[in-house]
C-alpha cells in the first residue's frame, strides 16, 4: 500500500491536475471519484494508473463494485491510505479514488447529424455541462474553439460526469478549420439579439450546427461570421439571459425531440 504522500503518482496527478500545459504534451487527465473512474472502466479504456482506499471504497455498493471492476484492469493499480488519496485529490471530499487516463479517442462518425461548436467557453461547469447534455441526446461531434478552458481540466472533468469518455470532442480548433469542416451543414448560433429567431422555429431534423458563444462576453466575431441564423430562447420582458449550458441543454434536447417525432 502506498502510504507517503510525496509518492511519485501522487505527484504526477498533481503536476496534471494544474498544469494545462503538461497535460496536452502528454494527453493524460485526472480522474477523481467513484462514477468517473468507473465509467472510465466502462468504455474500455485503461488507465495509466489508479489510487485507490479500499476502506473508504468498501463503504458503499458503487465503491465495492469499483475494486471488482479494478481487480480486473490491466491498468497499473494500487491500493493507497486515505492521506495520500486526500494528498492527490482536487475535491474537499475524496471519494476514496483518483485515476490519471490518456485523452480518449472517439472517432466521429461519416455523416454527424448535429454538432455542436464551443466558442470561447470559460467556464469549466459550464463546458462539462454541455458535453453532458450533449452525450444525452446523442451529439456526433463537440468542436472546442481557440479560445475554450480546457476540456480535461477537473472541474470540467467533474462536470462531464463521465460524457466526455463517450462524444467525440477536439479542442483549439481555428476558425478557418472550423468553416471548412462545418461547410456542408446548416449552422445555428445561440444569440438573443438581432435577427435571430426562436429555437423551436429551426429544422432540427435536418443536419446542423449549433453554436454556443461565451455566458459574459457573447458571441465572437469569428462565430458570428461564420453563423447563418441566429437563435434565441423566448424568455419574459426583464429576465437575463440564461447562462451557456443551460442554453445549449434547451436548444439540443428540442433537437432531440423533434428528431424523435420524427
């Protein structure tokens, strides 16, 4: 049992955990918890290494069900004491598990039926949310501009709630990449003001885009260049407008439901 909190993976895990830099050089992220590691499990990917408490782990019946899961890894795995755990985790209350993982590698399919692009997302909630809610309906392909937090960041790690092991996500793309890719598709923009047009009037059946532009700031030139319809959400006189994942929840889980009917 690893029991030194100044133990080599407990340092690894904390140079990847804060340094956006070594974790593109070296495509590997953190994660911490029982869901996410198991889901980690679940899509077939093995881990670099894990730390795990099995006392805490044996706790509960996910924690239980997660030392079977990792007694069967041909990932490197150790057990560790609740110090070192705490010493490697990014959370106030460890739940006894953190793994380090390559970027996974999801192919996107042929002919993606709807895309979503991320333009300038600073918020790590903000951007784990959309990856959830996108895996939920069934996005072919989330395209992160220059410009966008880091999609394997912890908190946006954390707010994926495991949804970034299943959509096939790529960050700092270029605007002039991003238009030649998205050139065959009909490319919506989530925006409040100008000629836009409510989100339920779209044809969400037919193969499009649709953009999400920063809570704060809007949407950027590049995005707005590159949108042929603005959308909005009708809301009442005086209401702010809503921030980028709720936003962008709304908009795809319509696009969900009209290609369900349909």
């Amino acid at each position: 049992m690893i029991r030194s909190t100044s133990n080599s993976h407990v340092r690894t895990i904390r140079s990847l955990r804060d340094d956006r830099s070594l974790r593109r050089s070296e495509r590997m992220f953190v994660l911490e918890g029982v869901r996410l590691v198991a889901d980690l499990l679940a899509s077939g990917a093995t881990p670099v290494f894990v730390l795990y408490d099995p006392e805490q782990l044996a706790t509960t019946v996910a924690g239980n069900a997660l030392m079977d899961a990792l007694g069967q890894s041909t990932g490197a795995v150790y057990a560790a004491s609740a110090e070192v755990i705490k010493a490697a985790s990014d959370t106030a209350s460890p739940q006894g598990v953190v793994a380090v993982a390559q970027w996974p590698i999801i192919t996107i399919p042929t002919q993606p039926q709807l895309i979503v692009v991320c333009d300038h997302i600073q918020d790590p909630g903000n951007l784990g949310t959309i990856i959830r809610s996108s895996d939920a309906v069934g996005v072919a392909a989330i395209y992160c501009s220059v410009g966008c937090v880091d999609v394997y960041a912890p908190k946006t790690v954390r707010a994926s709630m495991g949804s970034l092991m299943r959509v096939p996500i790529r960050q700092d793309m270029a605007w002039d990449t991003l238009a030649s890719t998205l050139a065959p598709y009909r490319i919506y923009a989530a925006d409040g003001g100008g000629q836009s047009v409510a989100y339920t009037q779209i044809d969400w059946r037919r193969p499009s885009v649709l953009i999400v532009g920063n809570a704060a700031h809007g949407l950027s030139t590049s995005a707005r260049q590159l949108a042929q319809q603005t959308i909005h959400i009708p809301m009442r006189a005086g209401i702010e407008s809503l921030n980028a994942a709720m936003a962008a929840s709304i908009i795809l889980f319509e696009a969900q439901r009209q290609q369900m009917k349909n």
